[in-house]
C-alpha cells in the first residue's frame, strides 16, 4: 500500500536515504508497503482540524471552520425548485432586496 509524504525539499535527502521515492507525476514522496511507516512519521500528512487554524496566530476569533467570503456577497434565498447554481428569474425577482 502507497503512503504518500509532505517531505520539505531541506529534508529529501533524508526522506530518501531511509526509503522514499519521489513520484514525478504528482509530484510527493511516498513509501511503499514494505516499509514501516513509523520512521516516516514526521513526514505524515496531518488531516485537516479546524481547532488547531483557529489557534494559529493571526487567526480572528470565531473563524474556526467557516468559508469567508467578499464584503459584497448576499446570500438570496431560493424561492422555487431551481439548482442552486442557476441563475433563475424567479428567485433573482422575488429574493432580490428593495
């Protein structure tokens, strides 16, 4: 089985000398199967948390996990069976702000 790596380039020769190959096509070190993938424990991809990017520095209070968007955006709300990616008449008539 493959187990891909976030190896930063100061570090790839290490990475390399215990065992790692370097796909070109996607373009990530990544280990094999056969090798124990607790030596290449500090180069495992971390998932995402949304707690610890709440706490990075810098960070505003209370953006733990929301999507920012632009200072103009208004969120219409759909009045018909429309997707919600089309631009229908309907709803831009009957949702639209006076």
């Amino acid at each position: 089985m493959r187990h891909d790596l976030k190896v930063p380039f100061a570090e790839k020769d290490q990475a390399k000398k215990l065992g790692a190959r370097w796909d070109a096509a996607r373009k990530c070190w990544y280990i094999d199967g056969g090798l124990d993938p607790a030596v290449f424990a500090r180069w495992q991809p971390m998932p995402h948390d949304a707690a610890a990017a709440a706490s990075r520095p810098g960070a505003p209070a209370g953006v733990e996990g929301r999507v920012q968007v632009g200072s103009r955006f208004v969120a219409l709300p759909r009045v018909c069976d429309c997707l919600p990616w089309d631009d229908c008449d309907v709803c831009r008539l009957q949702a639209w702000p006076q």
